[in-house]
C-alpha cells in the first residue's frame, strides 16, 4: 500500500510540473543570442536588407520565458550588428555579409539565398 502511495504521490507531482516544462525555449540562450545577431545583420540596410519577418516572429516567441539579462543582451547583440552593418570599410562589410548569408541562414533560411 505504501508503494502505491509512493507511486501516486510521484506521478501527481510529475503531472504538476509538466506545465513548467513545456513552456521552455526550443532554443538555448546561446542560440536565440546568435539570433538576434542575424537579425541585426539582416536588417542592416547598408549590407543589403533581408526579409526577417519570420526570424522576428520567431525571436518574439523564443524571448519568452527568458531571464531579463538575456533579453538586454541580445538586445545589445541585434544593435551591434545594426551598428556594425554601418561601416564604411569594404572589408568589415564583406566580412559582415558572409556571416549574414553564412552562418545565419540557419536562423534565416531561404530568405538570404533569395537576395
């Protein structure tokens, strides 16, 4: 009877916290931060602006339920990149363009390939 108890008594607090769970990012901190460095980069109008209206939609889902200081970070990540994406050196842009349609396709999929 008491192994019943125990076992009843488990999976209540399993089904309990099921809701807790559930609600946690499909991506890591690290991930949603290169994100919103993509974005940046994509939205840069002097590196050649990307539709990112899916990456914003999906940033917008992924910030929640995360701690203010990775929001405030990747915050400062997304103005960097638009800061960055402002420079006049040929070599930085060329630089910034291929991490936009390099490493940032996987966060902008078939967006960057069309442009």
């Amino acid at each position: 009877m008491r192994k019943l108890i125990a076992v009843l008594a488990v999976a209540g607090v399993s089904l309990a916290a099921a809701p807790v769970f559930a609600g946690e990012p499909a991506w890591s901190d690290s991930e949603f931060l290169s994100a919103n460095r993509c974005l940046g980069l994509a939205q840069s109008k002097d590196l050649g602006v990307v539709d990112a209206t899916a990456l914003i939609a999906k940033i917008k889902q992924e910030g929640r339920g995360r701690i203010g200081y990775v929001r405030d970070r990747a915050d400062e990540m997304r103005s960097a990149a638009l800061r960055d994406g402002r420079t006049r050196s040929e070599t930085v842009r060329a630089k910034l363009t291929a991490e936009r349609d390099g490493v940032c396709k996987v966060y902008l999929g078939a967006t960057v390939a069309a442009n």
